[in-house]
C-alpha cells in the first residue's frame, strides 16, 4: 500500500479504514463539545475530528481513514503537510514569526511576490501584494480598481461567490446561507447574467453569444459603461457549482472591458494554483485579466491571498493605501514557496489533468445510466455533478448523497445556488486507486428510489 509523509508522524497508509461508524464515539464526543463552545453559524460538512492527514486521506480522532475529495475547499492541492512545504515552514518558524512585512521586511513576501507576477497570466509588468484571505483579496482588488479608474461600480455576476465580509457578500449572487440577514448591504455592485449552458433557456449552443449580449446590454442601459471601475469574475463559478461559462463568452467580456476602459479582475481564490490542470484556470481560453485574485491553494494551508495585477494600476495607489497587519506573514510566505516549488518540481499541472482523465469519463459513463445525474461538467481536478429530479431539470438535493458518502468514508462537498451540486477536488497527489475507491463509493450512493 503507497504511503505518504505527514508532518510529525509516520507515513500515512494510502487506505480507506473505517473502524467505527461515521462519526465515531470520540468525535461525537468532540462535537458536543464543539456545540457547546461554537456559535451554530460556523458548520461541519464531515462530522469527524482531523488528528493527521496526507496524500488522498484524512485520518480521524477514532482512527479511521477517509478518502479526501475535498482538500478543504481546494486548499491542499500539493497535500496535507507537503514535505517541501513543511520544511520551509519548520525552519522559518525557528528563526522569526512575525515583524509585519510593512514595518520591517523580509525577502520570502518578496519572492512570493516575483514568482506571481511570473506565472500569472500576461507577460505586461505586473505588480504584487498579500493579504490574509480570498475575501480581502477580492476587496483589495476592487479597491485598486476603483482608486485607479476614478469610478465606483462593480459588475459581478449570477451564481458568482466571493466572499464574507461586507464587500464580498454584497458581491455574492447566493443569499442563504452567505447574505441572509446581514444587510444592508454594500452599494455600487451589479449583477448580470453568467453562461450557465445546463441552464440557459435556449440551450447551450447559443450560451455564449446570448449571455454576454444581455450582460453587456444591461451594463450599457442600467448602469453606464463610463461609470463602472470593475468587472469581476471567477473563470468557474465555485460555490455556484463549478458552473463553467461557455466557451467564448469570457472573452467577450474581456473585449468590452477593454474596450471601455474597465478593469478585469479575475476570482482565482478556487480554481488557481493547478486545480484546473492550467496554474490558473483564466488559461484556458487564453484569458489575461487585468488584476487576478488568489488564496486557498497557495500556501498549502497556511493563510495567504494574494492581488496580481498591471503595474500601472497597483502603482497608482498611494502608499499606506494598501496592507495589513498580518498580510504575507514570514510562515505563510515560505509556505507558498514551498507550494510553488512542489507544483513545479512534482508535475501537478499534468496531475490535475490526469485526475480529470480518470474521474470525468467514470463519471460521464455514470450519468448514462443514473437519470439523477443532470449534467457532469469541470476541468483537471475540479469537478462537479449536478444532481437533478429524473426526467427534469428541477435541483435535487446534494445533502444527502454527501451523507452517504461521508458515511462509507468518502469526504465530498456540495455546492450550486440551489444546493445540488456534489463537487470534487480531491488533493492533486491523491493515488489513482484512491480516485477509483472513491467513484465506485459514490456510485453506490447515487443509487436512489
């Protein structure tokens, strides 16, 4: 059985194990305690307790081995404590924690900085800062955009998800659980209609051309292409549902940014760092934004976001006007290093798209025979189902499905505007027959009356 090496323990066997019912008497036990401790706004998917985790599994406080498909929320895409990872981390951790990078500097913020402003998209001169989440990324960007352009609107788009703070719930489409009862709510953001081909009234054929005219036409009528800073986009809607717009539709977009001097700001906090089988999902139409925002997968857990953009539009804002405290902390800085230099060194770009070569004809040749399944959709190791009524389009719960699986010892997440997607990102250095286990698990569980 292939192992794999954990930070501070031995090597984890690359094995589902289920030694107890999911969830086991310990994490029950923990859970109380968390009921007790924790406000109910913060919620489980898995209700187990992680002590170790890496490669595919993640191993709980009753022993059992799980099948990671879900590498919290995209996060650990190079895996649970990743050697390379880890040994930047121990050394940098030894020498010094924290002097705020705008206080008294430090080299690894500026090489995370240098290797940004490299790999994404664009050979323009770009420039690079950090912050601490997705969420502040995307408010930085918006911040830059506006600062920039002298102009206040931000056009976002429907199913699109950016966010929890005030600023990026505003930009959310999603209402419950990410908005309700949170008002009011931040003014200047627009939303228009997104290339969702599973659901376009005419069919996918003519998504594109029908999304981007509408969205174009009710920015036109509703708000003035002269007054909007920003438009702002996740190449795959996340949370919406790992919604891929039809193809053509982005650079359509892009056209008419460029075209009326908005900025566009590409939402890479889900799909960047390999996830897509490109490092950052924008490359796959040949999309080059003029600022993308990332997090999640960059520093292999630790917290870090980053905002990448042209030169000529971070350097307009004045100094002090961006930052914070704990912005590319000295930790999560050599973290992304790491990360960076495992993604290349290991081959992960490749790995994503092998992961996709195995997951989606298994899941395509399911959706023949199961009428739950309405449409299979994702790129590398991003990928989705959508679980509809047999015989309609009308959304089927996801919650169950993942109950199922959770129970057999399979972690997947759900996701989609109307709660029936099953979504799927498992960590890039998951073994092969691991991504098999947990297909045929999920088969089992698709199985419905």
């Amino acid at each position: 059985m292939s192992t794999a090496t954990t930070h501070g323990g031995p090597r984890l066997p690359q094995e589902r194990r289920l030694v107890t019912e999911i969830p086991g008497p310990r994490s029950r036990e923990l859970l109380a305690r968390k009921q007790s401790a924790v406000p109910p706004g913060i919620g489980t998917t898995l209700p187990v307790f992680v002590t170790r985790a890496g490669g595919g599994v993640i191993v709980d406080v009753d022993g059992n081995s799980l099948i990671d498909f879900g590498s919290g929320i995209a996060v650990t895409n190079v895996g649970n404590a990743a050697p390379r990872v880890v040994e930047r981390v121990q050394k940098q951790v030894a020498d010094f924690t924290h002097t705020c990078f705008m206080v008294a500097p430090y080299e690894s913020y500026v090489a995370v900085c240098e290797k940004l402003n490299a790999l994404t998209p664009g050979d323009h001169e770009k420039r690079t800062f950090l912050v601490n989440s997705g969420a502040e990324a995307v408010e930085n960007a918006i911040k830059v955009a506006r600062h920039a352009t002298g102009r206040q609107a931000v056009v976002v788009f429907d199913h699109g998800y950016h966010g929890r703070t005030l600023l990026t719930m505003t930009l959310t489409a999603k209402s419950m659980p990410y908005k309700h009862g949170f008002g009011p709510f931040a003014p200047e953001v627009y939303r228009v209609p997104l290339a969702y081909p599973f659901r376009w009234p005419t069919g996918p054929d003519n998504c594109a051309e029908e999304a981007a005219a509408q969205a174009i036409d009710m920015i036109n009528k509703q708000i003035g292409a002269e007054n909007v800073a920003a438009v702002l986009i996740e190449p795959i809607a996340g949370e919406g549902g790992f919604i891929e717009p039809a193809r053509g539709f982005l650079p359509k977009i892009v056209e008419y940014c460029r075209a009326n001097g908005i900025v566009f700001i590409a939402d890479e906090v889900q799909t960047g760092f390999a996830r897509t089988g490109h490092m950052f999902a924008c490359e796959d139409e040949g999309i080059v934004p003029d600022i993308i925002t990332t997090a999640k997968g960059i520093a292999g857990g630790l917290p870090l976001a980053a905002v990448t953009g042209r030169a000529d539009l971070l350097d307009h804002v004045h100094s002090g006007g961006l930052g914070g405290t704990y912005g590319g902390n000295p930790l999560a800085c050599e973290a992304a290093l790491g990360v960076l230099e495992t993604i290349e060194q290991d081959g992960l770009v490749e790995r994503a798209r092998h992961i996709g070569e195995i997951m989606l004809p298994r899941l395509r040749a399911l959706q023949e025979h199961n009428p739950i399944i309405g449409d299979v959709r994702g790129r590398g190791a991003m990928i989705a189902v959508e679980l509809v009524v047999p015989g309609t389009k009308e959304p089927y719960p996801a919650a169950e499905i993942a109950r199922r699986c959770h129970e057999q010892g399979l972690l997947v997440l759900t996701a989609g505007t109307y709660g029936n997607v099953l979504r799927f990102l498992p960590p890039l250095v998951i073994p092969d027959h691991l991504l098999e286990e947990g297909l045929s698990i999920l088969e089992k569980a698709l199985n419905v009356d």
